[in-house]
C-alpha cells in the first residue's frame, strides 16, 4: 500500500498536470465503493473547476478548487495517478505484461481499471485514476464540508517527535509496531517504515509501547524521520503496485533493512532477518539489532 513516502512523490509530480489547470471533462467507471462521491456527481461538478493547490494529509491527496470544494484522493493498495502518456510496465495488467516484446511501447492507454480521468480545456495531458483492486477512493467535499476520514488523522509522521509518540503510548497498551500503524496517532506510516523506523531505532515491533522510554521515543521519532525523508528523496518504494506520476519506479526499496526481507542476512550484523504477526499485519525485525 502507498504510504506516506509515496503520496508525497505522487504530489508532487502530479501537482504540476492538476494545479492551474481548468477541467473540461470528466470521465469515471461505473458507481462502486471506489466512489465514495457518486461518479455522476463528480462528473456534473468538477467540470469547469481549476485546482488552486494540491497538499497531502496522511496518505491522502487534498485537492483545493476555485470554488472552496476539495477533491480527496486515496491510492488504497494499488491505487495509481499519472498523467497521461507515462510509459510503465506497472501501468499494464499482468497478462499485457506477460505479452510485452523488450522492444514494444509502455505507454499506458485507459483500461477497464482506470476509473477517473480529468482532461483540460488547455488540451494537454489528462490526469488519470487507475486502480485494479478498487479500494482507492475518491470523494468531493462542499465548501466548508468536513470529512471523518481527514478529521480523524493524528499529526502527519513527518512532524511527528518524540513527545507525541510518548505522550500516545501512555494512554495505549499495544505492541510498538501497532501505535505506528494508528492513523489517529500517527499518519502517513504503514508496514514498510514502521518496520524500517523501528530496525534503526534497535526496538522490535512487538515491544509494549508500556515499556518504551521517552528517550526510546525520541530516537524512533528521529528514525522515521530518517526513513520517510530518504524515501521521498528516492522517490518512494516500488515493491508491487507503485509507479510515480512521470511513469519512474521508486527506488528506496534497494535500500530496505528488513521489510520483506524473511531469512536475508541482517546488513548489520548478518543475523537472519525475522517475519512475524503482530496485530494481524506482517513485522520484520533483526533479532540481535532489535530488542
């Protein structure tokens, strides 16, 4: 799933083919749980809007129009925004990918996943949705309209300190892996640098937030910090799904620790990388590096 990382490089390069720029039209799939604003209803009020600003709360993109209305965007699992005419192979379905020549064109063309597309009246690329699961959302909020799934975030992870996260493990009796993946306490943090954060500052995802100390949360504070700002600067990771707006792969999954690394060696100490359940999500820690 796209976290904090990924949303932020899908921000940013997108934000140059939305901001600024007068929708003309507006095509979407059937009604489905991926539309939380009925498909209908965006297509009748987005058209003549422009977007004045594009900011990121949590894993969610925040769309400003001229009008006060917010467009909120979700990636979900496999959730993808690009402008059109990005060339990936992650673009394509998986039996097109399968049939794909080394010499053949990856430029993407609208598929049967591809539930959103915003053209322009300037004529140039439009902005796409394309999602294969559909558990991305997209929702329109009124003038003034307040949503629970934006209203409910803690503090965004990159802002984040150690005080908060001491402050919520006091009120909380869970494992420290689950307060990180708590979007009312954090937001922005999934699996893949709750896991990071947590090898770099030497605690194990199963450690009670009842026995992690305010300096422990000080130096976990400054490891997400770490990790989400080098992962942005790498443009996220493209372990599945992921692909930036431009079409380009992340490339911080090259730099991982432990996530999804069961059995590796440990590139600290060369103990074998351990996977484990906690709170029904999968956890990967150093059992000499991590205690």
């Amino acid at each position: 799933m796209p976290e904090l990382p990924e949303v932020e490089t899908t921000r940013e390069r997108i934000r140059p083919a939305l901001v600024g720029r007068r929708i003309e039209s507006v095509c979407t799939t059937a009604a489905s749980y991926f539309f939380v604003t009925p498909p209908a209803r965006l297509r009748r009020r987005l058209v003549g809007r422009t977007a004045l600003d594009l900011t990121r709360s949590g894993k969610y993109l925040v769309a400003t129009l001229d009008d006060a209305s917010r467009l909120v965007l979700h990636l979900g699992m496999t959730g993808q925004l690009f402008a059109e005419g990005a060339a990936s192979v992650r673009l394509l379905s998986a039996a097109a990918r399968a049939s794909l020549r080394p010499d053949e064109p990856r430029t993407f063309a609208p598929d049967v996943h591809t539930h959103l597309r915003i053209a322009f009246d300037d004529g140039g690329p439009a902005v796409l949705f394309r999602d294969v699961r559909k558990f991305g959302k997209v929702l329109l909020l009124a003038p003034g309209e307040k949503t629970p799934r934006l209203d409910r975030l803690g503090i965004d992870a990159l802002h984040a300190t150690g005080a908060d996260l001491f402050a919520a493990a006091r009120r909380r009796r869970v494992p420290i892996k689950t307060l990180l993946l708590d979007q009312s306490v954090i937001a922005g943090v999934g699996n893949i640098y709750a896991d990071e954060a947590l090898f770099l500052a030497g605690l194990r995802p199963t450690r009670s937030v009842q026995r992690v100390t305010h300096r422990e949360c000080d130096d976990l504070a400054s490891a997400l910090q770490q990790v989400l700002r080098r992962s942005i600067e790498t443009g996220g990771s493209s372990i599945s799904d992921f692909v930036a707006p431009d079409g380009r792969d992340g490339r911080y999954q090259d730099e991982r620790h432990v996530y999804a690394r069961e059995g590796e060696p440990c590139r600290r100490c060369r103990s074998r990388i351990r996977r484990i359940v906690v709170g029904q999500r999968s956890a990967h820690y150093c059992p000499r590096c991590q205690t």
